[in-house]
C-alpha cells in the first residue's frame, strides 16, 4: 500500500505526471528511488524520533487535497488510484505516514546550528565568483502587433516618429500606456533590470548597445515591433556584501539542516538494519 503510493508521489515529483504515462525508462528509474526511498522511511519511522510524532488533521487534509488538484477530474483521480492499488482510506493513511517522515526530518533539522552573519561574510569573501553582477539595463519599450503588411508600414511609421520626439523616460512612459500593446505598458512601458540573453535575440544587441537615456531604432521581433528606452545602466562588478547578506545566510542554513538530516538518517539507518543485513552489504 505504501510502495503504491510512493510510486504515485514519486512519479509526480520526478516527472510531473502520472505513472501509467511513464516510459520503460523512467518507470525503471521511479522503481529503483522508491525501493530506496521506502527503506529509508522504514528506518525513520522505527527510530526513537518518530514515536511521539502526530499529523495534525488539518495538514493531511490539506495535503490530500493538493493531491487531488493535481488531476483533471475526480473521476482521473480515483482510476489512478485503483491501478496503484490504493483506495481513499489506504491513499490517507500512506500520506499520514509520509507526513510523519516529513515531520521527523523536519525536526531534525531544527537542531541544525544558526548561521551567523560572520559566517556568511567569510563566505562571501572566499566564494567572490559566485557575487559578480553581470551588465544590465533599467529598459522600457513599446510593442505593436500586426496582422498584414500594411498594419506593419503603419506601426513602423509610428514608432519611427515616437522615437525621434520622446525625449525622456516620462514621455517614453506615457507613450507606452497609451499605444504600446504589451502587458508592460501599464507600468509605462517597464521591462525591469534586464540581463543579456533575457530578451528576444532581435532585441538583446539593440538593447545592450543602449546608452542611458537613449532609444533603439524600430525593432522586429515575433510578437510585433519594438522601440527600446534604456533608463539606467548597471555595470558589472561584485555585490555588495550588505545586498546579499540574507541570502547567503538562507543559503547556508538550508546546507546546514539538509546534512544534519542526511547524517541522521545515516546514523539511523546503521542502527536500525539488522546485523546480518550489515554483514551481507559489506561483504
């Protein structure tokens, strides 16, 4: 009943759909991580950690509900269901369990030891690589679609005039909420702090050619035309320790609590497999 239902968990996470859609390959892959994952959680749930552990009501009801989202219609979820052997009753006692793995896990990792700001500055000094902004651009633009040849002219028309008389971003901004036909347009044309290669190939060069305050010729693209404004350059160089503080510290915290639970479940699993197991896997 568990596998079963593993099968199912897994073969969403590793593959985003269900399992009777798998191909030879990735079912022979879902077998071999669930036949790991299955033994693993045997030996969680047999450790001193998991015997005071309770699911409140409320988070496996809502995880059964996102199980259930994850299908077109009720009826797809209950067949998905039989094929893996599993009827509502067993599907809710299996999610339990594996909720009772996650809360186990989850507090071990609690006991995973802070990170302090100090630890993240000597990572920031000696990962510098990992903190250099690459060039960008503060961008707007102004998009017009087309269905002929001639709606092409015209808009080309257009945006030739719009570019020679805008003279500042203000303009630029008001232009764009009246005639661009981009969800951007709303915030006046505003593409936000681009880097290169974030930008359609016709428009990335013309953008990063760009001097602040000024604007590209007529760009095509498959959506339509274009004209660029380049509000504001921002040249590489290393962020400031300040900018990236707290992600260095989510960053190694999150390193912290995975290996407090990847050494745990080893500690575990050497404690809880009989003898005679350990004597055949070390042979």
């Amino acid at each position: 009943m568990q596998y079963g239902y593993l099968e199912l968990k897994l073969s969403w996470e590793l593959f985003a759909k269900a399992p009777e859609t798998l191909s030879e390959p990735e079912r022979s892959r879902l077998f071999k991580v669930a036949s790991r994952q299955n033994n693993i959680e045997q030996h969680i749930l047999a450790s001193g950690d998991a015997a005071n552990v309770v699911v409140p009501a409320a988070t496996l009801a809502n995880r059964l509900d996102e199980i259930r989202k994850r299908y077109p219609s009720a009826d797809e979820f209950i067949q998905d269901l039989e094929r893996i052997g599993l009827g509502e009753t067993e599907l809710e006692e299996a999610v339990e369990r594996d909720l009772r793995v996650e809360a186990v896990l989850e507090k071990v990792a609690a006991e995973a030891s802070p990170v302090s700001a100090v630890d993240a500055e000597i990572y920031y000094r000696l990962h510098p690589e990992s903190f250099v902004r690459p060039p960008s651009r503060r961008l707007r633009h102004i998009l017009i679609t087309y269905d002929n040849g001639q709606q092409k002219d015209k808009a080309r028309t257009q945006l030739e005039v719009l570019r020679l008389t805008l003279k500042n971003a203000d303009q630029f901004g008001a232009a764009a909420q009246r005639l661009s036909q981009c969800p951007t347009a709303l915030e006046g044309g505003q593409l936000g702090v681009v880097k290169r290669n974030q930008l359609y190939p016709q428009l990335d060069a013309a953008a990063f050619a760009l001097g602040a305050g000024q604007t590209s010729k007529v760009l095509e693209s498959p959506i339509g035309l274009h004209i660029l404004r380049c509000d504001e350059i921002f040249p590489s160089g290393m962020l400031p320790f300040a900018e990236v503080q707290e992600k260095i510290i989510d960053h190694l915290y999150d390193k912290r609590r995975r290996k407090a639970q990847r050494d745990w479940i080893v500690r575990c699993c050497v404690n809880t497999v009989p003898e005679v197991e350990l004597a055949r896997n070390s042979a």
